[in-house]
C-alpha cells in the first residue's frame, strides 16, 4: 500500500471525519487517497485558518481537529495556529508535506524546517524518515494530542515517502516510554482537600478551561452543588457553571470584575480547577496573598509554576471531580455569598451616541434570545472581552475564546470549525473589525460549505483596545485607525452572504430576530462608538 | 544560585537534542554545561546538564523536561553520590618551557598526546577543578587553543538511573 493511501487509512482508523486544509505539491499525494475517502475535506483560504478551523471543531466536538498543509510556506502560515493551540491546550493533529528526503537541508522549493520551528509551542512533533513508522506515529500523535494535557502534534512527510509502498496494518497500541499522562488523582491528595474545605469559612472555587476539556462540566456542577462554594473563573472556564447559578460570581482577572476579584482575594481557600492562572489573570500573586490555594491540573509542571499551593494534585478534572464529589459535605456559605453580593456594585447600562449601539447592552440583549445549547466564540479585544463580561451563558451554552495567544483572526475560522463539528446547534461569533479582517477571506470558506453561522461584528473602525492601552498610557493612540474600512455589507453581499447594518439601538431587536431567524451565515455589523471602553 | 546536574535520558532520534536544548533558551535557564553521547542501549542517549539556578527553577526545568515526549527519565545527580568526569584538549606553545610543561603534565597526570618543534596537545581528565587548576597554572606558557567537553557524570555503586 502505498504510504499517502496509509495516511487516509490512519485517519480513518481515528474516526476522523473531517480534515481542514490547504493543498500544495507536497501533500498532493495524500490529497489523492483524501479524494478518495470518505473524509470531508474542508478548503480553508489561508493556512492559520485550518489551524484555527480545526481549533473550533475539536472544541465543538470533544474530538481531536485534524489539518492538513504543503511545505514551506503552507507550513510556517499555519505555526500561528498551532501555537495558539499550544496555548489553550486544543487537542489537534497537523499533517504537513516535505520536501523530497533527498533536498532536505538544500534550501529546496518550498522546504522549511517546520519541526524545528515549531519546536516551542508544540506538544510533540515528527518528521517522517522511515515509511514503515507511518501508522506507530499515526497512533502516538492522537494519543499525544488528545491524552493528558491536550494539545498540538505535527507530522511532517516528505513527499517521496508519500509515494512509497509498505505493508501496513494501523497499530492497535500505543505504548511510548516517555510519555505516561497521570489521570488519576491521588487518594490521599483528595482526602486532605475535603478536609482543608471542611475548615475553611470562606471558600471559593476557581475554575479554568481545563474542566471543558477534560469533559467534566457535568461533574463540575455537581460538584458546585454539593459544596455550596461560590465560583469565579478565568476567561477560558466561563462556561462551566450557568451564569444565572446562585454560586456564579464572575470573571476574575485584569479585565474581570473587581467584585470577583475581590471575592477571590477575601477567600480563605481557594480551589483551582483546570487554571495555570496566567498574568492576566492574577497579576503575580498579589490576588491570592491571603489565601490557602489548593490546585487541580492535569500537567504537573503547572504545579508551582505561576504560584505556590499548599495542596496540590495532579489529574484529570474529571476523575478528581468524581473523587471529591463522593465525599464532600455541603458548607453553610450563605454569610459568605452574601458577602460576596455586597461588593458587586449595580451596573447602570451606559447609553450610547447617537448614531452608535452600546456593545456591552447589545451583547446581553443577545445572549438572552439564544438557545441555551448555543455555542459562542468571540475573537481578540475588546469583542472578546466584552462577550466574556457581558454575555449570560446558560445551561448547555458553550463559550469557545482565544485565551493564551490571544491570536486576533482566530473567531471567524474557529466559528467555522465549531459549526461543521456541531451542525445542530446555533454558532454565534462576536468579532471586532479588526480581528475579522484578519480571517475575512474565510467569507469564502464560510459561502463554499453553506455554513449558517451569525457573525456580530462589532465595529468601531478602529483596534479598539489597543487604542485604550495608548490612550491611557501615552494619551495619543497612534496606528489603530481604521477609517478606511471596507463596506461590510457590500462585502458579505460580495460572498454572497446575508447582512445587515445597525446604528440605531430601536432597531436591534429586530435585527437579532433576523440573524436569528435567518437559514444561512448571517453577518451583523453593530456600529459601535470608538470610546465605548472595556471595561467601563 | 546553585549548580545542578542532571542526567537525562532520550529517545536517540534525529531532532531530540534541538528540543531539549530549545526548553532551556525559550523558558530562560541557563545552561552551564550539556554533553551528551549514546549508552549501553543504542535506542537511547544521555544527556548530562550542568544548570544553574535556585530549587525552584531546578523544579520547573525536571517538570518540563518530563513533558517533552522523547525524554524517557530525569535523574538529579548529587554532588557526593555521583563521578563526575570532563575532558580538556589544550594546545600550548613550548617556546623555550618543553621540560616545565612536562612536569606540569606529569603532576596532574595529563598527557600529551602529540609534540612538534612548536607547540604541544594536551589531554586532561578529570573533575571542572582539576581541569580548571591545571589550565591556570599552565597557562602563563601561552595556550593557543583549548577546548572543554562539559561534564559528564554516573551514580557511584550499584544503582542505576
């Protein structure tokens, strides 16, 4: 058989059924057998956007994205994607085209060293020397990407090798000697952690997107009940809890709400969940001086990395969660909440400029007409952390954002993949007109595969945060405008694309009843003041 | 700051070395030493890196090092429970010091591998210190080149890593 026909062969044997990509003469072997398969095979227009695709499917999904690329430039356009999947640990198998094994190292056409480069913002990655190897990488790379902490895994294939005939049946295991992710969390960790919540008067839980990941939603809410500990959560675990729920505080973090950031720093325990707590989120230690901080994650080098824990363990949130579940007590925390509920301060919605509509308002007014399984994605700014403030996520809803990389151009794909991963749910992109221009050649993708997805773009003509930072900081916000900005709706039109534009705060209801109530992809374009703030 | 060694072994495949050494620079330790060459097994190699740092970065550089896929085990070797061996290869003018530089050769228990009217090549063994104290004292006879292999080391007696 020959090693490209190998190739379909793997995937299949993975139950993949869908692979983004972008062709080129060095993956046009293996691109004959995909023409022969029965994987769809999703045309991208740029390379970080299969990437990002396969993103927003595996998170859609649960399932590892796969995508494909050509050498050369193919490869180093999708490292963007690829890190930002490092970042945010999204379970993804990228299968790059090489240069022929001889010209390796010749400068040869469209050759570049794409396992090196990606060396450091790459779960594993392989280069194919020996066509026999095909189906043990094949089987190592899902298990890679997909076990312990999630993340990317690359496998690069010289385009000879692709030609060449093997004997090949796909490995039914996997063993690697280096690689044995701990799933199980320590007994006795988890003894001394219901204990240590047992004592606390003042408890709090911090969740991250390592609950979404490992699946453990469900195990999560049940745990949040039989606790009767109050929540906040960084930008990537917004979903985990209804935020209509008695114990939902609110997002932490620099651009979180003081009162949850308060809650946290008044605690006199804290239990992460699925967080490494990143500099956005606590800004150095400051936010947990005070507090006894008990942390579960999966990777163990996370463990006193950003912070130090008294009690720590490492695991899959799921089965700690099962753990903890069997064993934990409800607390009375009602003086503690209602603590809590003192430091929020009413927020008076702002009214907008003539001729603009408040984002935050709109953006609320919104969540509440959506299905409660929707899934939201939001792209880099301030579209994205106006979502993750203002937008109400309930029940089932899904909340899918660029945390570590903040990669501006990842909504647009991501949405994409997320709606092809899960065609019956209503995907709904918050973008800013800066981000969406990033990707907006994925209109193209979005037309070619009839994909019914609406898109809130919400444009202030300009790179709304960034010109904030300046503004604040230099008081002279320099490179950030966008004045010339195309016509969006002619554009969408262009594409063949349903749109409409709103400036006027009566006619919203009515359009979002449009977007909503319209069969296909549906842009939204929300003319939105340049001084609207982040987060005032 | 202190120094550490460890050694760690990794799969022997083409690219394993880049992605080890790539750690150290992206996440900002300082490497003071790193040698690495095969074992008794052909499918694996040994790397040994002298690092310097506080417990905390020592921590942080086992933990990642743990996550790359082709690293199969860590040991942190302590000073007193481990050889520790380098090698120096010195290139040193004789001039008119031929019968000095022998002695000198001879207390430290070098030895000279290769003589000619002009110069002499020198190899050394030994302990950082050792090395470090014979090149000081030999050097005021005008070393032309030098080259050090960094540390390499093993546990004493019957364990192995």
């Amino acid at each position: 058989m020959k090693v490209a026909k190998a190739v379909v062969q793997c995937l299949t044997s993975e139950n993949v059924e869908i692979i983004f990509g972008y062709p080129g003469a060095a993956v046009a072997p293996i691109y004959e057998e995909i023409s022969n398969s029965n994987i769809k095979h999703v045309l991208v227009r740029h390379e970080q956007a299969a990437a990002h695709c396969a993103s927003g499917y595996a998170r859609a999904t649960g399932k590892t994205g796969v995508c494909i690329v050509t050498s050369g430039p193919g490869a180093t356009n999708v490292i963007t994607g690829i890190a930002t999947a490092y970042m945010d640990s999204i379970p993804m198998v990228i299968i790059s085209g090489q240069v022929n094994t001889t010209l390796i190292g010749k400068d040869a056409f469209q050759e570049a060293d794409i396992t090196g480069s990606t060396n450091s913002y790459i779960k594993h990655n392989y280069l194919i020397k020996d066509e026999k190897q095909i189906g043990r990488v094949f089987k190592e790379a899902f298990y890679i990407a997909a076990t312990g902490r999630p993340g990317p895994v690359l496998i690069d294939i010289p385009m000879d090798i692709q030609e060449l005939d093997i004997d090949f049946s796909y490995p039914e295991e996997v063993n690697i000697r280096g690689y044995k992710p701990k799933a199980i969390g320590h007994k006795l960790q988890i003894m001394r952690i219901v204990e240590k919540i047992k004592e606390s008067k003042k408890p709090i839980i911090c969740v991250g997107g390592g609950v979404s990941l490992s699946g453990a939603t469900e195990e999560f809410r049940e745990f949040v009940i039989k606790s009767n500990i109050p929540v906040v959560h960084t930008l990537m675990g917004k979903d985990c809890l209804s935020n209509d729920d008695y114990h939902y505080i609110g997002l932490i973090g620099s651009h979180g709400f003081s009162y949850a950031n308060r809650a946290l720093s008044h605690s006199d325990v804290v239990i992460l969940i699925g967080t490494r707590l990143g500099d956005r989120t606590v800004g150095g230690q400051s936010l947990l001086d005070k507090t006894e901080i008990i942390h579960i994650d999966i990777d163990p080098a996370e463990i006193g990395k950003n912070f130090n824990a008294v009690l720590p363990v490492v695991g899959d949130a799921k089965d700690i969660l099962k753990q903890l579940n069997e064993d934990i007590d409800p607390l009375d925390t009602k003086a503690w909440i209602d603590e809590i509920l003192t430091y929020k301060i009413n927020e008076i919605a702002p009214k907008a400029k003539e001729g603009y509509i408040n984002a935050k308002a709109a953006i609320k007014l919104l969540s509440e007409k959506l299905e409660e399984d929707s899934i939201i994605l939001t792209d880099v700014g301030q579209n994205q952390i106006w979502t993750a403030r203002y937008f109400k996520i309930r029940d089932k809803m899904k909340f899918l954002t660029v945390g570590g990389l903040g990669t501006m151009g990842y909504g647009l794909p991501a949405a994409i993949g997320a709606k092809l991963g899960a065609p019956a749910k209503r995907v709904v992109l918050f973008v800013g007109d800066g981000g969406f221009q990033m990707s907006l050649s994925e209109l193209g993708t979005l037309k070619q595969c009839n994909i019914p997805i609406i898109i809130v773009l919400l444009n202030n003509n300009c790179l709304g945060m960034v010109r904030e930072i300046q503004a604040s900081k230099y008081n002279n916000p320099f490179g950030i405008d966008l004045s010339s900005n195309p016509d969006f709706v002619k554009l969408a039109e262009a594409y063949g694309i349903k749109s409409r534009r709103v400036d006027k705060e009566s006619e919203l209801e009515e359009a979002f009843s449009e977007a909503i109530s319209c069969e296909t992809a549906f842009l939204l374009e929300l003319v939105v003041d340049p001084e609207e703030g982040t987060l005032k | 700051m202190n120094r550490y060694i460890l050694s760690v072994l990794v799969e022997n495949r083409s690219g394993v070395l880049s992605k080890v050494s790539g750690l150290f620079s992206r996440r900002g330790y300082n490497i003071d030493s790193l040698t690495v060459g095969v074992t008794e097994n052909l499918d694996v190699s040994r790397i040994t890196i002298v690092v310097s740092g506080d417990e905390a970065i020592i921590e942080q550089i086992n933990k990642q090092l743990n996550k790359l896929v082709d690293v199969i085990k860590i040991v942190q070797l302590s000073m007193d429970e481990a050889i520790y061996r380098e090698i120096a290869l010195i290139k040193i003018r004789i001039g008119k010091n031929r019968t000095n530089i022998i002695e000198v050769v001879n207390v430290f228990r070098a030895s000279i591998i290769e003589m000619t009217r002009d110069i002499a090549i020198i190899e050394i063994t030994g302990t950082e210190d050792k090395i470090s104290n014979f090149i000081e004292i030999i050097s005021p006879y005008g070393i032309k080149e030098m080259v050090r292999t960094g540390l390499t080391a093993l546990e004493k007696g019957n364990k192995s890593i």
